[in-house]
C-alpha cells in the first residue's frame, strides 16, 4: 500500500496532466502494479463519491475544473480587446470559469458567438484574471443571437415561442433543458443543436424572466433582446461608492451665481444648470451674456478604470417608460453628478457672450464648483414667464428666468438666420401606473421653456467643439451629413407627386428643405415630413469633422450630456488636456481609439433607440388590447409589398394594414414612388394618405398592431374583382413612373381646389 497515491496527489496529477486521465494512465504514473489496482480503483470511487472526479467512459475528471479539451462560445471582447470564451457545457457547483482566448497567427479569425473546439491550458500565476487560457484546434459553427421567447411546456420539454413582431418560428427544449422554466413564462435560450430534418430547431433555456404579461416586463423583454447591459460588475459599483464629492481645490467658485437646472418633472438626473444676464459692456448693446454648467463626469470617471471601461461599452444611458438602464451607476448619475438644489457639485462651465441677434462674440470654459439655486421644471419656468409665478419661482423671476428668456429671443434671431431643419415632430408621452400599466398616451407639449434650453445646448455643444478645434485637440465630433443623391432623388419624386419642388443643381441646404415643408398644406404635410425624415443620414460620432447638416452647423460635438452618453465624456476629458486642469484628461490610449470609440457609441445609441422604439410599441399594443373592434382616424406613414404602415391619430401607434385588407384587386407597388395602384379601379395609395381603420388584432408581446381598412380620403375600399384559386390576376398596365406622378398630382390639385387653398 506504501505506493499508493493519497488522493490529494491523484487530483493534482490530474490537474497538471489533463490529456491523461483514464486509470491506465493514473496506474502508470505511479507505477501501480498487480493487486494494487484494486485499491486504486476504490480510491478513485470514492473520490467520484465525494464529488471530487467525475467519470466519463474509462477516464476521469474533477468536475469544479474543464476539460483539456471542449467546445467554447466566444464572447465580444472586452475594453482592452481580449477575447474571452465560455464552455457551453459547466456542471460544476463553483463560479463557471474565465477563459481567455489566445490565437496564433496562422489561426482564422474568430468572433463573438463563434463555436470552437478548444484545447485548455491552466491559467499561470495567482494575479490572472482568468482560470484558462484557450487555443484553438478548430472552430465547429457560429452560435447566432439570444433567444428571447415565451416558454410552452409539453409533455417532453417543450418549445420557446418568439415574442420579435412578426416571427412565427419556435424552438424545441427538451426535458433537460427547460432551466425549470414554468409554462407560459418569459425565458432566454441559445441553440442547443442542429435542427432536425422534419422538425424545429432545438434549444436550451438560459434564463427564466418571468411573466411577460407582468408589470413592467415590456421593458425588460428590450434589454435582453437587445443584449443592453443592465447590471454593473462589482469593481465598477466599488469604485463608484467609494467616491467623495469633489471639493474646491483647483476650481472657480461660482457658487454665488444664480444657476438653476430646468428639467423634465420627473427627471431622473440634472447634469446641465444655466444663467443669462444683461451684457454690461457698453460696446455689446442689447447683448447677453450666458452660462452654462454641466456636471464633472470626468472626475469621478477616470481614462481605464473599471467605471470608464463599463461606460465605454454601455456608450449611454438607455429610456424607458418605467426605468432607465444608466450609463453610470446609480452613486454619480444620481447623486455625485446630478446638479441637486443647493448643493455643491463640481461642474466644467462655459461662459459665452452673445450678441442682440444671437451671434455668439466669445466663450471661454471654466473647471469649477456650483450650487444650483433651483431644480425647476419645464411647466414651472414657462408657467412664471407666462405670468403664473408659484411661491418657487417668484423670488426667481425678474433675476433669473426673466433674463434667460431675454437671452432665448436673441438666439431665435440666430437660429432663424442659420435655418437649421424645422422637423418639429410630436413626442409621444407614455404613463404608467404603480403597477407599470399604461394609463394614458398622449404628445408632449413643446414649450419655449423646451426650446430656450435646447438652444442653449447647442450653444455650449459648438463653443466645445470650436475651443477643441482652435486648441487643437482631438475629440469626437458629433456629424450629420447631408442626405445622399438617391435619398435626395426620392424626396424629389414626393415633392413633384405633391405638386411641390426640390429645386436640382444647387448644393441643398436645410433652408432648402425648410422651404418645402413650409410649402406643403395639410394634406401633404405629414407626407413631406415623413419623406424628409427619411431622407436623412443616421447622425454619429467620429474623430473628423464633417460637421451637422441638420443642426446647420460647421462644428458640433457633444458636451452637455456626460451622465448618460460617452461622447460628451471623451469632449470633457479634451477640454481637461487642453486647459491643462488636471490628470484626468484624455489619455494616449484613448486618443489612439478615438475612431475605434466613435464607431462603438454610435453602434450602441442605434441599439438603445430600437430598444426604446420597440419598449414603445409593446406599450401601446398593451393599451389598446381592450379596444379592438374600435374605429381609429390616421395617416399612412409607410408603404411596402405586403401591405401599409398607418400611424394613428390618437396615440401615434403605428398598425399595419394587409395587402388582402385593401381590397380583392392587385395592387402594383412602386417603390421609387413609394405608392400603391389598384390593377382593376387605378386607386392611388400614397405616404400621407388619411385612412379610417378598425383595429383587429393588438398583440402586447411583439407589439404589434393589425388594422383593417374602412375609408380610404373618406372613400371606402373599392371590391375590385374577385379571382379564382390559382389563377394569375389580371394586372392593369402600371404605366411609367411619370405617368404614375402626373396622376397623384392631379389628385393632389382636386383636393386642393375643393378645398379653397
């Protein structure tokens, strides 16, 4: 027995051999002979027993390590561009194990959500920050997206329903592989195999999320269908509770000043405080001078610590009717860096002079300390201004919102002469009760009290980008280009169907399109703005600078917003380097990355704004599931081969209408044109068109809304003719794309004229 291993040496030669493991292998290494297996064997029993090893076949195991080799999922790498990997099979009762991916040259790339068959190597050192480290052998499939559904059980298993508007796929769970996952209940999967020949494709349940039918659950269906991280590691929460509130070394103490924060009434933070006065230099007449503060981001959130690297990939906050899904947690968007009433918060301040007429003279920025002297909201600025002081806002009057409003009419001046593009949409309002259940859905109201803050913004965001420019540091610029020919093209064959013009051969400007929507009457307005809408290039950010066609603007970047978006953060750091205020500025490294940042913020403000479009459209879906059958006015907003987009009057829910409910006739669809036209009556549907629709189908899980046609420009559908089973339909001559114009606009001219206009 002297030669038998004790069973602390048999694990650890199974740790440092892991290519070995039958019991062959274990009798060789210790050169156990005859009779002596018999005691090995019960040795590695009783192991297997207390849950140490685990068989499979004739090897051996510890189930709390991996494999030398198995199949991994790879994940998107991290801030420092490590890929890091998953095992998709984990049975131990410990922290799954971090596995770090280390290609060689010759191997292919990989990516997230890549498959591959991996060979395991012990993580070396008690510093790493892994337990494995991978190489591969080869890579077996792409593993796609998470799976987001409803769970219905069956008597083996059962599938996960899609809750994505529109989809009619399911997936198979098998018994071992339902998570526990009640039926009826919201759960998250990935594939767990090939599909089958005649049947659908399996999966695993990952994640049980509970009633989706439930309070608030339409929030929480986005985030994780749209993979929005809504957790903070520990080392980011550390980091932010272990903060202290800045203190007056090394700022300005512009604490006297009357700055006041105007938000939003039920604004989850205050990053953005103003104060205007009275120009008092004489060769400045009429002129005001304005300041504006914005929270100091950039102190509490240093280039490469863990609260910079998390909110890096999260690139901003994301909105939603019931929560918000922070940037930054809760310690500084909240507390530390949200400008509360009268107390001491520190803030990078920009001080700007402008003119009678708006034009700004100078600026100049400050690292400072203030104290807001009022957290007011919209309703309670424009209310005082309008004559309704409250006992809040009297005292504040004639010293402070009087003069900001004095400010806010030059700016108009400005603004009008620069002639941004005036696409004053509405913006829908959603409430919701202690429960999360929607209670009403209206428009905003749009007040000066809105607009006098967003044009000081805008102030402050080109003062950002034109000290940065002039000092010669580099930044992310906010840009919007211009929309492209074939976009702008489109737009001209809408104008011309209306009987408007978009004038060719010059370089438009958004004066140009002003123009236009101002042309348009109330029977093509909503067709001429959504057009123009449409045409427009998605904004982003990036190092150069092309400028912001929208805004009408050579220079822009954002700087008024470091709590919920990165980039403001990045120009809060330039602005630190530039002026030399301290160590917290922008870092080489970042510098380095700028490209790289830009396109990363830009890719995630696109995902937080599908995520709140679809939180939105189940929100609706969800108010009105108890109207169907009820009768709606509205305006088609989109066009498409299988049907029409409508946008209700009420609430500015968009339903779709099938091709089957605009009558029995074919309809030709020009998408140049973006017009329907019936083959046997010739009726015209285009963008614009008012409708009268009967709501059908409201379905509050995907969102989705089927309506069904009544009046047509107060008309109800014609019946066309009826065709038989399999026969082809009797197509009228489309005709060309000019002749198809020249009849909208002849429509388009009777309307008027019975119209008066």
């Amino acid at each position: 027995m002297s030669n038998i291993p004790s069973k602390e040496q048999i694990l650890q030669w199974i740790t440092d051999n892991p290519g070995k493991r039958s019991k062959r292998d274990i009798a060789k290494a210790f050169g156990i002979k005859g009779a002596a297996r018999i005691d090995l064997k019960r040795i590695l029993k009783e192991l297997q027993e207390e849950g140490h090893l685990e068989k499979a076949g004739r090897t051996y195991r510890d189930p709390e390590k991996l494999p030398p080799v198995t199949i991994l999922s790879v994940q998107a790498p991290d801030d420092n561009g490590d890929l890091f990997a998953r095992p998709l099979e984990w049975h131990g009762k410990g922290v799954e194990p971090r596995i770090l991916y280390t290609p060689r040259a010759a191997d292919p790339a990989v990516g997230q959500g890549d498959r591959i068959l991996a060979k395991l190597f012990p993580a070396e050192g008690s510093e790493a920050d892994h337990h494995y480290t991978a190489k591969l052998i080869r890579k077996i499939g792409t593993n796609p997206r998470k799976i987001l559904g409803i769970f219905r059980k069956r008597d083996e298993g059962g599938v996960i329903s899609p809750i994505t508007k529109g989809s009619d796929k399911e997936w198979q769970v098998r018994t071992g592989d339902t998570f526990e996952a009640r039926d009826g209940e919201l759960v998250e999967g990935e594939l767990a195999g090939p599909k089958a020949r005649m049947g659908a494709p399996r999966a695993r349940i990952t994640a049980r999320l509970g009633d989706p039918g439930g309070p608030r659950a339409v929030s929480l269906i986005a985030i994780h269908e749209h993979g929005i991280p809504d957790s903070f590691p520990d080392a980011v929460i550390a980091q932010a509770d272990a903060a202290k509130p800045a203190g007056l070394k090394g700022r300005e103490d512009l604490r006297d000043l009357t700055l006041i924060t105007i938000d939003p009434a039920d604004a989850r933070d205050h990053d953005d405080a103003c104060y205007a006065h009275a120009d008092e230099d004489p060769g400045n007449k009429d002129g005001h001078v304005i300041w504006v503060a914005i929270a100091d981001v950039a102190h509490y959130v240093t280039p490469d610590s863990a609260l910079d690297r998390e909110a890096r990939k999260r690139g901003n906050s994301t909105y939603f009717p019931d929560r918000v899904v922070p940037m930054l947690p809760d310690r500084l968007s909240g507390d530390l860096c949200s400008l509360h009433e009268g107390v001491p918060r520190a803030v990078i301040a920009v001080r700007m002079v402008i003119d009678a007429k708006g034009k700004k003279l100078s600026h100049s920025f400050h690292r400072a300390l203030m104290k807001s002297h009022a957290s007011l909201s919209y309703e309670e600025a424009q209310a005082a201004q309008d004559g309704d002081a409250t006992d809040r806002t009297e005292p504040l009057l004639d010293s402070v919102i009087r003069p900001l409003y004095a400010a806010y009419e030059a700016l108009k001046i400005a603004r009008a002469k620069r002639q941004p593009l005036e696409l004053d949409l509405p913006e829908r309002r959603i409430e919701l009760d202690d429960d999360g259940r929607v209670t009403s859905v209206a428009f905003k109201d749009r007040l000066d009290a809105h607009r006098l803050i967003e044009e000081f913004m805008v102030l402050a965001n080109v003062a950002a980008a034109e000290t940065l420019i002039a000092k010669r540091t580099p930044l992310l610029f906010r840009v919007h280009e211009e929309p492209s020919p074939e976009k702008l093209d489109a737009l001209r064959e809408v104008a011309e169907s209306a009987g408007l013009t978009l004038a060719k051969g010059q370089v438009l400007q958004t004066r140009h399109l002003n123009d236009l929507l101002r042309a348009a009457d109330d029977d093509t307005a909503e067709l001429i703005s959504i057009s123009t809408l449409r045409s427009m290039q998605q904004a982003y950010y990036t190092p150069e600078n092309f400028g912001h066609f929208g805004l009408a603007l050579k220079s822009y970047a954002h700087f008024t917003s470091p709590i919920r978006r990165y980039a403001d953060l990045i120009v809060h750091r330039a602005l630190i380097s530039a002026h030399g205020w301290g160590k917290d500025g922008l870092s080489p490294a970042e510098i380095e990355r700028l490209e790289e940042t830009g396109k990363l913020i830009s890719g995630t403000e696109r995902r937080s704004m599908v995520a709140e479009r679809d939180t939105s459209d189940r929100y609706l879906a969800a108010f009105l599931s108890d109207r169907v059958g009820a009768e709606f006015p509205g305006r088609i907003s989109g066009i498409a081969k299988f049907g029409v987009f409508v946008k209700l009057d009420e609430t500015g829910a968009d339903g779709l209408l099938p091709m089957r409910s605009l009558g029995q006739e074919y309809f030709h669809y020009d998408a140049e044109a973006q017009t329907l036209m019936g083959s046997d009556t010739g009726t015209m549907i285009g963008i614009g068109d008012r409708v009268l629709v009967k709501l059908a189908e409201a379905v509050p899980v995907t969102g989705g809304l089927i309506l069904e046609l009544l009046e047509h420009d107060g008309k109800a559908p014609a019946p066309g003719k009826r065709r038989g089973r399999g026969k082809p339909p009797t197509r009228r001559k489309a005709g060309s794309t000019k002749a198809r114009k020249t009849k909208l606009r002849k429509k388009t001219a009777r309307t008027r004229s019975k119209s008066g206009s």
